[in-house]
C-alpha cells in the first residue's frame, strides 16, 4: 500500500499544517496518522491544550485521507466537524489517527483518535467531507 506522507508534508509546507506544527508519520488510503509536539502557542489561558488545536488536527487528517482517496478531477471540503475534548493535557507530544467511516461518491466520513504520551484518548472527532468535482480547463 502506498505511504503518501512524504508529499503530503511536502505539500503542507508553508501552510496552516506546518504553521500549526503538524507532522504526517503515515498515510494511506485506509489510515493518516499525525503527530503534534505540544508548545505554548498550543495552550489558552489556563495551561491546557486549545481545543481548536484539536479540530484543527482532525479536520487536517481527515482532509488528507479524503483527498488520496479520491479520483482525478475530485477534491474536498470539509463540511462538518464534530470534536469531544475527552482530556485536558498540557505538554507532550499527541498522535492522531484517522479511519474512514464512509468513502461515497459525494461525501466521505472519517473518525479521528487523538492521544497523549500515555495513548490516554484526549480527543476524539468526526469530520463530514463533500466530494467536489474540480472544473474543466478553459
């Protein structure tokens, strides 16, 4: 099966992934794992993990799993991200792992865990993704 992280990093240079501090370990067409060194940029007032750091890593992993799994032609966008803060950490590095739920013709559903050093599940999401068709040339 082939491992699309190395472009997929190449790709998220210099963009709202890497700004946020994301890493792509793995992806494949049937799982994308991720991990995310927690630094103080991450946190809100009170020490803890922003939960938006969360949806944000959902929706990235989500997103890209989506994306190697479509035709040529095809892109996406996420149209629904639905994430429970299950754990309130504030240093260490999380792993994120997202499964397809569904892969339809015009829409796909992928499940993301997110866990601590200690693999304590913190967040847990699910992201609802339409299945566009990128227009023909001119």
């Amino acid at each position: 099966m082939e491992d699309f992280a190395d472009r997929i990093n190449q790709l998220n240079d210099n963009n709202f992934a890497s700004d946020l501090g994301l890493a792509i370990e793995s992806a494949t067409t049937e799982r994308v794992v991720g991990t995310l060194k927690i630094e103080a940029r991450h946190l809100q007032p009170a020490g803890i993990v922003h939960g938006g750091v969360y949806c944000s890593i959902i929706e990235s992993l989500a997103s890209m799993g989506a994306l190697i799994n479509l035709k040529a032609g095809q892109t996406c966008a996420g149209i629904e991200n639905h994430t429970s803060f299950l754990r309130s950490i504030g240093s260490g590095t999380v792993t994120a792992v997202a499964l397809p739920v569904n892969r339809g013709r015009t829409t796909h559903l992928w499940e993301v865990d997110v866990r601590d050093d200690k693999e304590r599940l913190v967040a847990r999401g699910t992201v609802r993704l339409a299945v566009l068709e990128l227009p023909a040339p001119a």
